[in-house]
C-alpha cells in the first residue's frame, strides 16, 4: 500500500497486519511465517512523518530508522510506545514532531533485538523473554532475504503460547492413546493369561495320569514277558490271538507312543506358561525374573513364524534373579528378535532371487554360497565403573545378534532418529519404545551395532547387534 501526505513526501509500503495470526502453525513454524511490517524512515526525516505513518497505520509495533550515509543503512527502531512516550512530555509534539528523527532517536536509543526469519518461534520467543522488563514492548527487527522487517512482540508471544498448546495438545492425545492401548494390552494380557490357566488345569491332570500309565504298561509288559518265560508251550488259540494283536510291534511301539503323548505334553506346558509370561504387562513394581525364562519364551513363540530355517542359538551364562518388569521386557525381546527375523527374511529373499535369475554370473562375479542365517542370544555379566570412577556397579548383559548383511547408512539415521525425544513424539517406533523401556522404566543401556556403521567392531559373521544392559541392583524409585 502506498500512500503519500499533505506535505508532499513518500512513504513506503508496509504489509498489512491480519486481524487473527495464521491457524496453520506447527512446532517446527519459524518467525517469517508470521505477519511482518515493512516501514522505514530516514533519521533525516521529520517526526511529523512518523506520525502520520503510525496514524496510517494503526497496527504498526514501529519504524526501522536508516542512514544513508553510513555503512549499515540501519541505524535503529523507533517503536510506537517509545514514541508516543516522548510526544506526550511537556512541549514534546513541538519538541520532536518538528526536528529530525535523529533527535527523538538520540533520547529513545534501544538496541534492537535482530533475528534471523528462519528461527523457530520457540527459540525466538526465549530469547525476547531474556530482555530487560523495559525491553519487552520493543518491536523486533527480523532480516529476511527482501530486507529488514518488523516483528510486533506481542503476535510472537501469541503464536508461542499457541505452539505450546498445540504441543501440550499433541501430549495429551499421546498420553491418551497410550493409556488406551496399556489398557487394551492389560485386558488382553488377563485374557491370555486365563486361557493359558484353563490349558494348565486339565493339562496337569493329564501329566499327572500319564506318569502312571507309564508305569503300569511297563509293568503289563514285564507281566507278559513272565508269563512267555512260564509258558513255552502257548495253546493255538493264544497264538492267534498274538498274531491278530501284533503283539511283538505292540511291545514295540508302546513306550514309543507313550514318550510321544508326554513330549507333546510337555510342549503344550511350555508354550502355556510362555504365554502367562508374555501377557504380564500391567506390572506396577520390578520384581525378580530370571532373563533366561522370558528369552526362551519368546523363543518358542517365535518358532511358527519361521517358515524358513533360520538358526537361533542361545549361550547363557549363570545369572541370579534381576530385579526388572518382566511383561516389559518380554516385549523388548520380542521387538527385537522380531526385527532381526524379518531382517533375515529379506535378506535370504533376496539371496534366493539372486541365485534364480544368476544375476552374479550376468555381472562376471562368482556367486557366493549363501550363509544359513542365524541369530545369536548370549548373556553375560559385566563389572563396570561408575561415574564417579570410584566404586564398580554390576551389569547384565544380553546381546541378540544376527548374521544379515547389517544396516545401511539411511537405516542407521532413522533408528538412531527415533531414540530422540522429538521423534518419540511424533511416532514412537518399535525400537524406539524398546529404548525407552530400557532406559527409563529400568536404568539400563540400549546399543545398536553394525557391521557398516559403528563406533564398536562387531564380532566376525555379525550384521546387526542389539544390546541390553540392565543394572544389577536398580534404584528402588526407577520406572515410577
């Protein structure tokens, strides 16, 4: 808008103010999406044509005052309120309106608070809280690529207290969403639970019994063989009736269907109380669990997911009881292993695709044997300094490793991405929930290895590595 005054002086153009500041902030907005004014005078310029320029325009926080004559053009900001102060003075509107803008500017001397367009609002409204209490209506000067523009505090401290809410909003419906999920998973987890007790129940009785049967069918059969000894001569009509009952293969193949019956039983038990494990998520405080219990379920629950042979191998070292949230953890296994089996999945996909089409013999390279792919669980204790470097603390360590080809450079910034705080907010990942548990709820330490990336060497024939470190005697208020 160009306007000019009685007097016959131009004025610049200044952008106009909307009545409402933008509704599409986010918590990534920076300063040049909010509203900036463009007006500046020469300090050569009278008073009077500042106030018709603050008269013009009434929402204008201030002028940006510029000198020709210097190196850097602008000299300073005259703001509205410091303006309206000097003329409301004895004798100020004849003082001031009449003389140069230079007068008034020598009495009204403020550094500007300069920022650059690009700065979040969050940051920006820091540092226009850390001004002077006398600072805090003075208008901020922005550089913006078209030049410098003026940033009224008061739309700055609105859009700030808006972004906080958006944020606080963000908060709460994650809070919300992550109740209503705990509470679905506890439900879900009483449901298991139960299921696996009614499975228990019938399945002790069946234990129990076959113990038994067991015995009494070795027993039948050392009675049979007696009577064999006592008889050599066997009538005609038993000799038949041996024959018709296969005798011999039934000797044979009972133990066999009997050890059978008690394998299956004993499969059914442990997948049961894997199951009573793995649903024990809703624990309020640590309690004692042995690691290896809830490695070994989440082992056997994984196995009807492994169409393909993919080899785990466990080595654990004699560990006591640590003090932990069992259901947790289980889950952290889970998302890990889970992770490293899909890995290996893709992997071996592609190694068979490759294999199919002989794309290493169309390129003039010899084709490689693919490995077997394989997981390994290992356990270990550790004995490390503190930080103070004075005294040692014990740790548990569990490491879940596989041999795939590791992760790539994009890979490796997006999980490391995920652990921030920021990205957990926006989207909390598998692993990035495994973090969390880890470190949070149990004051532990969670490792990602590579072979391609890492600031570690990986043991030979390792892609990817997870580690666990888990305190052995934790602060009895963690995780509260």
């Amino acid at each position: 808008m160009a306007y000019s005054n009685p007097l016959g002086y131009s004025l610049p153009p200044t952008d106009a103010l909307p009545d409402d500041l933008p509704l599409s902030l986010g918590l990534n907005s920076i300063v040049g999406e909010l509203p900036l004014h463009n007006a500046s005078l020469s300090i050569h310029q009278l008073g009077c044509e500042a106030a018709h320029l603050f008269e013009m325009e009434p929402n204008l926080p201030g002028i940006v005052l510029t000198d020709n004559d210097t190196q850097d053009s602008v000299v300073g900001v005259l703001s509205r309120q410091r303006f309206l102060e000097y003329l409301l003075r004895p004798k100020g509107t004849d003082l001031f309106l009449a003389q140069p803008l230079h007068v008034l500017y020598s009495y009204a001397r403020l550094q500007p608070l300069r920022l650059a367009y690009n700065i979040p609002i969050l940051k920006a409204a820091r540092k226009v809280l850390r001004r002077p209490i006398e600072h805090q209506g003075e208008p901020i000067l922005v550089t913006t690529l078209a030049g410098d523009r003026l940033l009224n505090p008061h739309d700055l401290n609105v859009a700030h207290w808006q972004i906080r809410g958006i944020e606080t909003q963000v908060r709460y419906e994650r809070a919300q969403a992550h109740m209503l999920q705990s509470e679905k998973m506890a439900a879900l987890g009483r449901l298991v639970d139960g299921v696996a007790h009614e499975i228990l129940d019938p399945l002790g009785f069946i234990w129990g019994n076959l113990t038994h049967v067991v015995n009494y069918s070795q027993q039948l059969l050392e009675l049979i063989a007696a009577y064999e000894a006592a008889l050599p001569e066997v009538p005609a009509d038993l000799l038949e009736l041996k024959e018709d009952l296969e005798l011999d293969y039934l000797k044979t193949d009972l133990p066999k269907t009997l050890r059978s019956i008690q394998g299956g039983a004993e499969r059914l038990k442990q997948l049961a109380s894997s199951l009573q494990n793995f649903c024990h998520i809703d624990e309020v405080y640590p309690k004692p669990a042995d690691l290896h219990d809830l490695l070994d379920s989440i082992v056997l629950l994984l196995k009807s997911r492994l169409t393909t042979r993919i080899e785990i191998r466990r080595e654990y070292t004699s560990l006591p009881p640590v003090p932990c949230y069992g259901g947790q953890l289980i889950q952290v296994f889970m998302n890990i292993l889970t992770n490293c089996v899909d890995a290996l999945l893709e992997h071996t996909i592609r190694q068979d695709l490759a294999a199919d089409f002989n794309v290493a013999v169309r390129e003039g390279r010899f084709f490689e044997v693919p490995e077997l792919p394989k997981i390994l669980i290992t356990t270990r204790l550790l004995e490390l300094p503190r930080e103070d470097g004075n005294t040692a603390q014990r740790w548990v360590s569990i490491t879940i490793a596989d041999n795939g080809p590791g992760l790539s450079a994009e890979a490796q910034a997006q999980v490391l991405n995920s652990f921030s705080i920021e990205r957990r907010m926006e989207k909390e990942t598998d692993l990035a929930m495994s973090y969390r548990i880890v470190t949070a709820k149990h004051g532990g330490k969670f490792f990602v290895r590579s072979r391609c990336f890492s600031d570690h060497e990986t043991a030979p024939g390792i892609g990817t590595e997870f580690e666990i470190r888990l305190p052995l005697y934790p602060p009895s208020d963690l995780g509260r």
